[in-house]
C-alpha cells in the first residue's frame, strides 16, 4: 500500500500531483493498470464528481469548445481519481471539466490517474488547482477557504501561506460571504467584481448600492466613494470634539471577528481605553442567530472583563 503522503502545509501542489502521470509520445497511454498511482483508463459511468468541488459554476460555452477540443485531439492530461471505500465508484480529485467535456463528446472512457488521499487533501487539491488555473469566482473561493477553515480548522496564516496568497486575501473573499445572497449571486454571475463586492462589506444596504452599481456601470473607485458617501450619511454624529475614524487594528479584528462568525461585524470604540463602545453582529436568518445564541452561551457566567 502507497505510504500516506508527508505533507507540508496544504496539498502538494499540481507539479507533484501530475509527477506520476506518464503519457507516452503522441498521447498514446499504457495499458489499463489497477495500481495506484499509475495512468489508467475508466469507464466513464464509474466515475462521479466529488460533493465538495469548489466551483459550482460551468460555463456551457466553454465546455462545448473543450468537447470539440477533445474530439479532435483526446483528452491530453489524465483525471486523478480516488477509489471510494466499499465501492466500485472513483471520486474525481481534479479534472472535473475534463469529465463533463467528454460526456460531451461521446466519449466511453477517460484516462485517468488513481491515487490515495483523505477528505482533506481532497478538497486542498481542488481549491490548489482551480485557484492556480484562475477558474473560481470570488465567492466559490471564498466558499472554498471557509470550509477547509470550519471542516478542517485551517488558520488564515496557514491557508495564505499554502495557497500562495496574503492573509488580508484570505480574510477579505470569506467576508464576501456576510453580503446578502443576491449580491453574491451578482458576484457569481460576474456582475460585480471582488473589488465592488468589498467596497460594499458593512454597509446598511448592500443590496440597493450592488444595483446602482450594475445599473450605472460604476467603477471600483466610484463604488468605494459612494459606499463611504452612504456610510457618512447613515452614521451617528461624533461627540464634539471626537474622532471616529477606525484604525488598522480596529479594522483587523472586524475582518477576524466577521470571518470567524461568518456575519457582518462593525466596532465603534468611543476613543477612550476606559470609555468602552460598541459592537454590532448583523445576521440574515434564524439559524445564524442561533449560531450566534450557542456560541455566546459558552462564555462562563462568572466572566468579567
């Protein structure tokens, strides 16, 4: 049986996933070998999409343009498949687009590289290979982090450096996901670009402003000023004498606080060390409230700050 992987941060990366894969000169594959690890080929039927796939969106264009690519040509790189447990089935770990093209194509079998890997390592590979391909939208991706954060207790230090991202983008694409449903459905469609969806984080009305900016085909720059224009209209008048421009800080431990509960967070500190301020959770439905109610309720009772 193959040794489990010796795995450093997430995944192993495409170039040491496909460092098994070997295709012979013209595209002409080995035959069918039931060793891990080894190119092979499957009967499409016993092949099925892994549940967790990141993308979830599949452009029918582009697919039909891949079917006519692999009827000319074949399919070129293999899939890699896992083998699921008490099962004839495989479970594709990448190469989704390929599978979907070539049911197009009419095509009966598909080459295909069997490997061993955890859930876990699932889903690394699928966010690697997506991501380095550029084929995520904003919220697939954002979709994508929060689960290998929740299902795997991956930290955003941790996922940044594996991915090869900073942690302010980590932090910045989860907190896509306290937008309102139809926003991040324009965000999807690609209405709305990453860049117009976060100058709209926090504000009172996301949704109104998201339709402005579609309608009027407004910029990134232009969505941050009205954004900031609407916030300045909305927020309570400072003391006099007062300022309540946020610091850095301040705004790090919103972004924490909002990806942590998934909801949108705003601090309002008074200025003061000892005068206190206030902190707002925005939820959209009862189960996040719910959410929210379980994990207040395990502060001990006796806690004083």
């Amino acid at each position: 049986m193959e040794k489990k992987l010796d795995r450093k941060g997430l995944g192993r990366g495409l170039s040491a996933l496909m460092a098994d894969v070997n295709l012979k000169p013209g595209g002409e594959a080995d035959p069918p070998q039931p060793s891990v690890g080894l190119d092979t080929f499957l009967p499409i039927e016993v092949i099925q999409p892994n549940p967790d796939q990141p993308r979830r969106d599949f452009d029918q264009s582009a697919l039909e343009e891949l079917a006519e690519s692999i009827r000319s040509k074949g399919i070129i790189q293999p899939l890699v498949v896992r083998k699921l447990s008490d099962s004839t089935k495989y479970e594709i770990v990448a190469g989704e687009r390929r599978w979907r093209a070539a049911q197009l194509a009419n095509l009966h079998q598909v080459p295909v590289v069997v490997r061993v890997f955890t859930d876990e390592e699932v889903m690394e590979i699928a966010i690697i290979e997506n991501i380095q391909r550029q084929d995520l939208s904003a919220i697939e991706e954002a979709m994508a982090f929060r689960q290998l954060m929740e299902r795997f207790g991956h930290t955003q230090e941790k996922l940044a450096e594996a991915l090869a991202k900073s942690r302010s983008h980590i932090a910045n694409t989860v907190r896509l996901l306290t937008l309102p449903e139809p926003v991040q459905n324009m965000i999807r469609g690609g209405k709305l670009s990453a860049g117009h969806a976060r100058a709209l984080i926090g504000a009172s009305d996301p949704l109104a402003l998201a339709t402005k900016v579609v309608n009027k085909g407004l910029s990134v720059r232009e969505t941050e000023k009205m954004a900031r224009a609407v916030s300045t209209k909305t927020a309570p008048r400072p003391r006099k004498g007062r300022e309540f421009e946020k610091d850095a800080d301040t705004k790090a431990i919103e972004a924490d606080l909002s990806v942590n509960l998934g909801m949108a967070v705003s601090i309002d500190h008074s200025g003061s060390a000892d005068e206190g301020g206030t902190l707002r959770i925005q939820y959209r439905t009862l189960d996040q409230l719910d959410m929210l109610c379980q994990v207040l309720s395990v502060i001990p009772r006796d806690f004083k700050a």
